[in-house]
C-alpha cells in the first residue's frame, strides 16, 4: 500500500507543477509583445545600437575586400616573373667606397643569367617614377605607385609583359605607351601628343601605343608609362644598366630552384627572390589597410560604448515605469530569474533587430568608406557582401552589446517584490551617492593624475583617457546635481517659472539625467580633443613654414615627385630673379666615423642672402672649396677653423678633402653642414643622382608676383609648387584639415548617438510625467510654455554633457600636445565655443518632438492617468 502512495505521488503533483508553469506566460511571447507594445520607446537605443553594428560591419567588409582585392592583384601580378635580381639593401652607412660601388645589372649580367638552365627567359627591367599629365594639366592617377617602365620587344617585335590594344611600342626618347585604364582616365588617345614628368623635368611625346598590363600598380590606380629600353635606362638607372633582372622558370624548374641557380652566378650585394617571397614583401598596403581597419573600428568601439549608455537608461527608466507590471508577474508565480530573463530576452530581440538592419546600413558604410579611402583615380575594390566575419561580428556585436548594458536594468526588475503590485504609484526613493561619488572621486583623480603624466610619455594616454572618463561617469550624478545648482538662478530669472521647473526635473533623477549627459560627454571628449591636437600641429606647421620659408620664393615638389636637376640654373637666367641657390641633402662618409653626416649643398654665392644664416667663426667665401659645420657638429668631431675633413659624397667613389671654412648657426633646414653644389659628384645613374629638396628664389625689388608667374611659366611642370611666403602658410595651414574633417566625420556618429540619448529621455519623461503635465496645465500652464519646460530641461542635460565632455578633452589634447617637444599648444576657442553652441542646439532640437508630444496630450486625460 504505502509503495503504490508512493508511486501515485508524482503523478498527483505534476499536474500542479505543469500548471504552475503554465501560468507563467512564455518568455518570448512576452518579450515580443513587450517590444511591440513599447516599440517606439524601444526605436531610439536600437537605433544607437544598429548605427554602432554598421560602422563595425561596414569596416570589415570593407577591410576584406580591399584585402582580396590586393591579394588577388598581387597573385596575378606580371605572371612571366619566378625570379627577380635585385641589390640587397644597405644595412649601415659605407666603409669609405661609397654606394656607387655597389654592383651593377647590366647587360652583361643579362646574358650569364638567360644562359642558365631552368631560365625560359631572362628580362632587363628599368623602373622608376613617371608622371603621365592629363589634358587640364594636372598629374593622372595615383602618384605614390605611378611607374615608368622599359618596353622590351622581343624576336616578334612586341613586348609579352605589356600586350598592345592600340598603336605600337616606344622606339625612340620622343615617344611612349601608356596602359589601357590611364589612357582611358585622361582621355588620350594613340597620336596625340602627351607631356610627362620624369627626374623632375616635365616634356612633351608622342603617344604611340596603348597596352594591357597584369599588374597591382594598375588595379590600385596609378598609371605606368612605357618607353624604349634606351631611354628608361637613363631616365631611371644608368646607360646599359637594369633597376632589375627577372627570370622565367622552364617548365619542371621550381622558382626556389631558379633562384638557387641564378644566386650563384651573382656577385656580392646582389639576391635572387622567388616571387612568392616579393608578394611577401609587398604586404605594405595591406598592412596599411589593417591599420586603417583597427582605427575604423577603434571609432566603431567608441560609438558602441556611447549606445550602452543609451541603451541602460532606456531599459532603466522602462523598468521604473513597468515595476508594477513586474510585480504582477511576480505575484502571478514568476520568479525572480524569470523577470530578469524576461528584460534580458527583450534586450535580445532590440539586439538581434538592429544587427540585422545594422550589417545592412554597413553594406552603405563599406561603400562611403571604398569611395572615401579608395586609391584615387583608382577602381573600387569589388565589395564582399557575404562573409562569415562581418556577419558573425554584427549578430554578436548588436547582442551583446544590448543585452550587457541592460544587464544591471534587469536585476533592478527582478528584484521588485509581488506586494509592490498593491502600493500607489509614488516613485520610490532614489538610493543614495555617497558611496558612488567616493569611488568616482578616486577614479578620476587616478585618470588625472594619469592624463598629467602622459605629458611625459604619451604612451600613457592610452590608459589615462578610458580611466578619467570612467571617473567621469561614474562622478556624473554628482556633477548634474551640482551644475543645475548653478543653473537653477539664472534659468529662473531668465525664464521664470518654467526655467526653475526645468531645473527642478533635472534634478529629480540624477542618475537619469548624468546617464543621458554621458551619452554626449563622450563624442565631445574625443572630438575636442582631435581639435586640439589637430590645431597644435596645424600650429607647428605653420611656424616651421614661417620658419623655412626664408626666400621671396621657394620651388618644392608636390609628394613623390622631385625637382629636377637644373631647375635652379633655368630660375637664375631670368631678369627678375636677384638670387637663387638650390636646396640638395646629401650624406658624407667620413672615414673612422660610424655614421654619415648630412651635409646640404647650396650655391656659395647666394646661400647668405637668402637664409639667415649666423656666422660664428670664418667666412663663407671658401665655401666653394671646403665645408661649414654648425658649433655642435665642430664640438661633436673636434673640428676647428681650417680642420681638414676627408669625406666621400653619396654617389662616388672618390675621397676629397675640405677644410673647415666657417662655424655658423642656422635653421635646420640648413645644419649640421653646408658644402658647395661643386662639390658633388656628377653622375649619370639616376638612383644616385643628387636629391633636389628645394630651390630657394629672391626676386628684384617689387618682382615677386612677377617672378613667380615667370617661373611657373618657363618651368611648366605641374609637379612643383612655386610659393611665396602666404602661400606657404596656407599650405601649411591645410595640410591637417582633409584628417580633422575625416576625424569629424567618423566621430559624428558618437555625436549623433549622444543626441539620440536626449531624445530618448525627454520621450520616456513625457510617457512617466502625463498626470504631471496635466496638473500643470490645469494650473494654467499653456503648451507653449510647457513645450518650453522640456526644451530648457533638454538645454541643461545636453550642456552638462557639453561642460564634461569639452573639459575633458581640452584636459586629452593637452596632455597629448605637451608629450610633443616641438609642438605649441593651441586651443581653438572659436570650433570649442562654436561646439558648445552646438550641443545647446542639439538640446533644443531634442525636446522638439517630446515637447509637442506633451502638448497634444489632452487635459483631461492626463489628469486621470495613473502615471507619475
């Protein structure tokens, strides 16, 4: 008997329990229906979350396919190479034979490597920089990777590297062949005549052929520029001479094989490479990419930090308006984990929504950023849309983020008890600070104290800026209470009644209003502090310019161009020009010494004039003969007036010896050492030709504009620059603006997720505050004046979160200018003042829709609610 009570005791207790369970309504039937019953107040934190989910996807489709792009132009690219023969790089300065002893790839070598078994062929290859002009006269394509190449025909007459779509190869120094998309680009066509730039000398050719080229210069955009063997030689290594040597494998004959074989018909300080080892080494771009990857999704982070402030404030402040709502549940049979779960399950679905919708606005975002940071002139790199990585990290991204930030929120709401369905609707009191505000004292004075000595090692910014600003926030309820202390006098006077009530709902709930103002703090923080450093080095630039620019005019080139070897000698021919002298850093070898010294070479007789030079010791007269070191570089090697210095330049092999002729003090464009342009060694090779870095001009009384206009026309290259002491400047000047706009642009999106935030909790007050709204229109407070209310509260939030977040980040760029030696600090009030007016207008712009919203909520209504 008492086993058959025993076994009918589970069946007589599981209907209970089945039913227990059932009157617990199923989670995610609940968490639907919460979602779609409260969708508008769940639209906002979404909305943050699916802008974050976008900018993160958005990277790495992007990141992906520009990476596939490049690999698979790289694999691709000049398909006949197995083996190039190159010059190892220089790993320290010369013992005194100076690097025109370096061995050379000429013809003869050419021969011995075509010789070898397992060699299909063997090609000379001349290369080096060459500019194709479009018709506006501006320079084509990318100029970073714009190439000129030798066009090598073979028994056929034609060149199997650079296949002919139109015309014929280069024969002669007058003509050239441009590939099929530079062509296109610059609209030019077999015939025409076409002007490029080679060795820093624009000219006119004839263009006679147009061709295809299984290349990655020109799937990234840059334009390559074929001319006869003869003439690429010169222009770009010496007569009879190669920049390369590359080999074709015969079939049976592995690359690894060819390369062994060729290396050891090759003299000392020249190396066979497989092609497997070049694509190796040709990882620059990608690595450029991945850097700009990480900072893309550095900016991502930080929006998606900004949306978990938004995100726990909007389930927080639900919470507080559904406690009732939880407590019924509660008094129902649903436990405490239930409830939480059910907020989190809430949180889920707002997650899994805006990844959704965020890894389909990053489909956008990948394409801005394929248009934004393509190479120009380039073709964009085609968009991988489908990837496992972009798609994994949004659906992870968009969830855990929401579901962590409404964490805490959950266990608030699991935590109200079942007779707390049975109480009135009085809020209940908000837990004290004491203890936060101890803990936020501590951690901002850690993160100042941090961000202080970061102006010594600016390594430690990277912990100084996330630690005060977790102080900061943490600090933020206190800091709200005190800053509508403030206010509450002069927004009363300002606007009576209605700014004292906005005051007052500011203060009501400091967690809430410290939360939204954080939301703002953050963007703010950062974009004040990017001014701030863009601003000093733009400051630091302008200063060297003033500094540098010690002629009437001076010639430079535009980046990867040069200037040409007698661009001086032309500018001093004509009538206006008082004084010219050109500009050339090279590198002495001195025997005994470990390291070269930097000499600049200028013309003795016009340098004085045109540099402020100071001498100290001699004169500059002899300097035709001998050498001028600043007061260091004579103290550093013991060097007197008349010490004799023997010395190699770059590019020779012959030792001279000079005498010390003056000891002076200049700017550093002109130290540690002055020597004559005599003095250089004249060489055919182009690699050692002397480096022009710029031409300095001094033109007759009253001439400049004159001059300026003359030079531009005899030259007639538009890659150098001719500027006068404004034009300097303003280069200067615009130098940093193209990164402080991008900077903007990326940090817009934690700007517009802070104003979301107010927008959120102006909404969520009018939907807690309708029983409110209408006592006070039924003491006589019309909608205009109670749409005001909300738009002064919205003001006082948005410019807490102002005051916070440009503090802070005037207090990040300084710390970051400081660590710079060289650079001044400059604070630029006017975009710190024009920010601050900003936000004050993003506050009035929020309560724009609450505030109607109260408006038209109909009196009596609100008056009958059973809200606060």
């Amino acid at each position: 008997m008492r086993q058959r009570t025993d076994a009918r005791a589970p069946r007589t207790q599981a209907p209970r329990e089945r039913g227990k369970r059932t009157r617990t309504p199923s989670l995610l039937r609940t968490a639907a229906r919460s979602l779609r019953s409260h969708r508008l107040r769940f639209a906002l934190p979404a909305l943050a979350v699916l802008l974050g989910v976008a900018f993160v996807t958005g990277s790495l489709i992007y990141s992906d396919s520009v990476r596939t792009a490049m690999a698979r132009a790289h694999a691709g690219s000049q398909p006949d190479v197995s083996v190039t023969v190159k010059a190892d790089e220089p790993t320290g300065p010369a013992d005194g034979a100076g690097s025109g002893s370096a061995p050379r790839l000429d013809d003869a070598l050419l021969r011995k490597l075509r010789a070898l078994p397992g060699a299909a062929a063997a090609r000379g290859t001349a290369e080096g920089r060459s500019f194709l002009v479009g018709p506006d006269g501006t320079l084509v394509g990318d100029l970073y990777r714009a190439t000129g190449v030798n066009y090598a025909p073979d028994a056929t007459g034609k060149d199997p590297r650079y296949p002919l779509t139109g015309g014929r190869g280069p024969r002669t120094a007058s003509e050239i062949a441009v590939d099929r998309g530079a062509a296109e680009r610059a609209g030019q066509k077999v015939g025409d005549t076409v002007r490029v730039v080679v060795g820093g000398a624009a000219r006119s050719v004839r263009l006679v052929g147009v061709f295809t080229a299984k290349d990655s210069r020109t799937a990234s955009g840059a334009t390559l520029t074929a001319y006869d063997t003869t003439t690429a030689q010169r222009q770009f290594a010496a007569p009879g001479t190669y920049s390369a040597i590359t080999l074709t494998a015969a079939d049976g004959t592995a690359d690894t094989q060819l390369a062994e074989l060729a290396q050891r018909k090759l003299p000392t300080g020249l190396r066979a490479v497989t092609a497997a080892e070049l694509d190796s080494d040709s990882s620059a771009s990608a690595a450029d990419n991945d850097k700009l990857t990480t900072l893309l999704l550095g900016f991502a982070g930080i929006a998606l930090f900004v949306s978990t402030f938004l995100v726990a404030n909007t389930f927080t402040m639900l919470s507080a308006a559904r406690a009732r709502e939880h407590a019924l549940l509660r008094a129902v049979g649903a436990t405490r984990a239930y409830v939480m779960r059910l907020v989190l399950a809430e949180a889920a679905l707002v997650g899994t929504v805006a990844a959704a919708a965020g890894y389909a606005l990053g489909v956008g975002v990948a394409a801005l950023l394929n248009t934004l940071f393509g190479v120009a002139d380039g073709p964009a790199a085609p968009l991988r849309l489908l990837t496992p990585a972009p798609l994994l990290a949004a659906f992870a991204v968009g969830i855990c983020v929401t579901t962590l930030s409404a964490y805490l929120p959950a266990r608030r709401a699991a935590s109200v008890p079942p007779v707390a369905a049975l109480r009135t609707n009085e809020p209940p009191v908000p837990a004290a600070l004491r203890r936060r505000n101890r803990a936020g004292w501590a951690v901002t004075a850690l993160g100042a104290l941090l961000t202080w000595a970061a102006t010594g090692d600016e390594n430690l910014l990277f912990l100084a800026v996330p630690v005060l600003l977790i102080g900061l926030i943490v600090l933020a309820p206190l800091l709200a209470l005190g800053a509508t202390r403030l206010l509450r006098s002069p927004m009363t006077r300002l606007a009576g009644i209605r700014g004292k009530l906005a005051v007052e709902n500011a203060r009501r709930n400091p967690r809430r209003t410290a939360a939204t103002a954080t939301t703002l703090m953050v963007g703010l923080a950062m974009v004040t502090a990017v001014t701030v450093v863009v601003s000093s080095a733009t400051r630091a630039d302008e200063r060297d310019a003033d500094r540098a620019m010690t002629s009437d005019l001076r010639i430079t080139a535009v980046d990867f161009a040069e200037i040409g070897p007698h661009v001086a000698d032309r500018v001093a021919k004509l009538p206006d020009a008082a004084a010219v002298t050109p500009v050339i850093r090279t590198e002495l070898t001195i025997p005994g010494e470990r390291d070269t010294l930097t000499a600049t070479a200028v013309n003795p007789a016009t340098v004085a004039r045109l540099a402020p030079i100071d001498i100290r010791e001699g004169s500059l007269k002899g300097l035709g003969h001998g050498i001028a070191v600043t007061e260091q570089t004579a103290d550093l090697h013991g060097w007197r007036l008349g010490s004799r210095v023997p010395a190699t330049a770059a590019g020779s092999t012959a030792r001279t010896t000079l005498p010390v002729v003056a000891i002076y003090d200049a700017p550093d464009s002109f130290t540690p050492a002055l020597i004559s342009t005599a003095a250089l060694p004249h060489t055919t090779d182009a690699e050692h030709r002397p480096h022009v870095e710029s031409v300095l001009v001094d033109a007759a009384p009253g001439r400049t504009a004159a001059l300026r206009d003359a030079i531009r026309r005899t030259l007639d290259n538009p890659a150098l620059l001719i500027q006068d002491r404004a034009d300097a400047r303003q280069a200067a000047a615009e130098r940093m603006a193209p990164l402080l706009n991008i900077m903007y642009g990326l940090l817009s999106v934690t700007v517009l997720i802070g104003a979301l935030g107010v927008v959120n909790t102006m909404g969520m007050a009018v939907s807690e505050r309708v029983r409110e709204i209408g006592l006070l229109r039924a003491l006589g407070l019309d909608r205009r004046s109670l749409a005001s209310v909300l738009r002064l509260e919205s003001v006082a939030i948005a410019l807490l979160g102002a005051a916070m977040g440009l503090l802070s980040g005037i207090f990040f760029g300084a710390a970051a200018v400081l660590s710079q030696e060289s650079v001044p600090l400059a604070l630029p009030w006017d975009r710190i003042a024009l920010c601050f007016a900003a936000t004050a207008a993003i506050g009035v712009l929020a309560a724009l829709w609450p505030g109607r919203r109260a408006a038209r909520i109909p009196l009596l209504e609100a008056i009958g609610s059973d809200t606060e």
